[in-house]
C-alpha cells in the first residue's frame, strides 16, 4: 500500500470519527442497567442454586466486557466529544473493571503507536520474541517466556495478576495527575468490594462476583491477544514500519455471532479500531461496511482464530507466526 492510498484510507475513515451523544447514551443505559441487573439477580438466586446463580454471573461477565469497550473508548476521548464526560465515565467504568483510567490510557496510546514495531516492544502489548530472538536467549529466558506463553499462564493467571495486582500500581515515571487517577480507583474498589462484604458478607461475594469476573478477564485477553497474532500478521523495524499497513495488516477482523459482536462492542473491527482509534465502537461495522479496502483484511472466526494458540514466536524471514516445534526445525 503506497503513500497515497494510505492518505486516502485515512480520509475516508475521518467522517466516522465524531461521537454521537445519544448513542452513547443509549449504550450506557443498555449496558450498565443490564450489568447491575443481572449482578443482583446472581446474588438473590443463590438461595436457590448455586448453578442458577452461575448462569447469571457469566451473563454479567459479559455486559462486563462491554463496559470495559466503554471505558477503552473513553481512553481514547471517542464516546462523547467532551473530554471531560470521557474521563468521568472512563474513570467510573474503570472501578468496575478494575483498570486506572490514567495509567491504561496512557499505556494504551502506546500500544496503538507502536503496534507491529519491533523495535518499540513492552509497553501495553504482550510479550513476543521472533525467532532469532528466542534461539539466542539464555535457557531461563526461554522459560520464562514458555511460561508466560501457556494458555493456562496466559488467559488464567494472567487476567487475574494483571487485573488485580498490576493494576494497582503507578508506572515509573507517571505524572502527578496519572497518579492521583490511580490511587483514587485503588480506594473506590476497595470502598466498592468492602462495601459489599459488609452488605451480603465475602463468600455471597466471591461466590457472585468471581466466577462473573473470571469470564470478563479470560475473554478480554483472549479478545487482544486473538486480534494481533494471526498466521500473516505485520511486525517490521521502526525504519520499515508503518502506521497504516501496521493497523491494517496487523490487526484482524474478527467475525463473531451478531450477539458476541454487541456484547463486544464491535471490537472484532480491530483493523477499523487501530486505523481510527477515535471511532466509537458503534460506528466501527459502518466503516468497515462502507470503506471497501477495509474489507479485504485478514478474517478470522472463532474457529480460526483458535490456530492462534500455536503461535509463539515471529519469524522476521517468512514475515509469519510460528510455533516452537517449527522454530526448532529452522
């Protein structure tokens, strides 16, 4: 794709990126009062079934998800065109999902500057080594990431560090305001579940909020890390890399059921999403409807996208994914 197609790419996108005040609105509405509907209904079920309750709790996971779209719209200031609303729904939505507004907006940009550029790995991206990489690392290195690339590390204890634990704390080098952010989330979530422990005691807690919270995290993950590790997805050196083929070329189009795709909150337009991240994620299928270059990029399904567990390290020859079996044999 040459320098003028990308501009005109760009261009064609631009009339989608204003927020639209009532759908926003709408999308509120229709996502946190289902959300703490169906939270209230897995704790009073309890006194029926446990099972009934669990029923309940997953179904919450996802609205739980779709707040977490919301908050990561606000971080990119494309829900509402006031900044300000931005921050106060993205900070409210955080608590929930347990993310500093801030510090994950901050790192978040990151990630969208630097996708697919290999020189400018680690900040708000999963770890990924290429080839050459791997074969030159010390044998606790090669560990180390062995561990970290397990499905079981990855989408179970992963959510569950970083959700709860990494979440916590500052990055070296935030700003005052950054901070504060943090330190004024950390102390509503522990006002929030302290709150609540009070109210219906700890064990009708976890027994409603863990279940619902371990569906929320292992999907989340498994939703960023499916829409950036593809068979031919896009990596580059920095003097090669750029934005749009790294937005285009590496990120999917990820095809889910209509319902999987509102509970979502379209976010399987991730192509879409990192060509324009201040599209909101309910004008995301339009463009991808209406811009037709947007329409011929990698597209997986639930199905495909389960090839994605075999693909640990990138290959900078054959510009690809590849397993450890077939790095070996290299």
């Amino acid at each position: 794709m040459d320098k003028e197609k990308q501009k005109a790419l760009r261009k064609q996108v631009a009339p989608f990126e204003k927020a639209n005040l009532n759908t926003s609105v709408v999308q509120l509405v229709n996502t946190f009062i289902p959300f703490f509907g169906l939270w209230a209904l897995a704790y009073f079920s309890l006194e029926i079934s446990f099972l009934l309750s669990l029923v309940f709790s997953v179904v919450a996971g996802g609205f739980l998800v779709r707040i977490f779209i919301i908050f990561h719209d606000c971080c990119h200031f494309s829900f509402f065109k006031n900044r300000k609303a931005n921050r106060i729904v993205g900070t409210i939505s955080g608590i929930l999902t347990l993310f500093p507004y801030s510090k994950w907006g901050h790192e978040h940009a990151i990630h969208h500057a630097t996708s697919g550029n290999l020189d400018k790995r680690g900040i708000g991206d999963i770890w990924m080594m290429t080839v050459e990489e791997y074969k030159s690392a010390s044998t606790m290195t090669k560990l180390r990431y062995r561990i970290y690339r397990n499905p079981f590390v990855m989408f179970v204890l992963g959510p569950i560090f970083v959700f709860v634990i990494d979440n916590r704390f500052n990055r070296k080098g935030a700003r005052r305001k950054e901070r504060l952010n943090t330190y004024f989330t950390n102390l509503m979530i522990v006002l929030m579940f302290g709150g609540l422990s009070l109210l219906i005691g700890w064990q009708a807690l976890l027994l409603v909020h863990g279940p619902l919270f371990f569906v929320a995290g292992v999907a989340g993950v498994w939703l960023f890390y499916v829409q950036h590790t593809f068979e031919e997805s896009y990596f580059e050196e920095n003097d090669e890399w750029e934005y749009v083929r790294a937005s285009v070329e590496g990120s999917s189009y990820y095809q889910l059921p209509k319902l999987l795709q509102w509970v979502t909150g379209n976010i399987g337009y991730h192509h879409v999403h990192h060509l324009s991240p201040r599209v909101p994620n309910y004008k995301l299928e339009a463009v991808h409807k209406e811009v037709k270059p947007l329409q011929h990029v990698q597209t997986i399904t639930i199905k495909t996208s389960l090839e994605s567990l075999k693909f640990h390290l990138w290959d900078e020859q054959q510009k690809k994914f590849v397993g450890f079996k077939e790095a070996k044999m290299m």
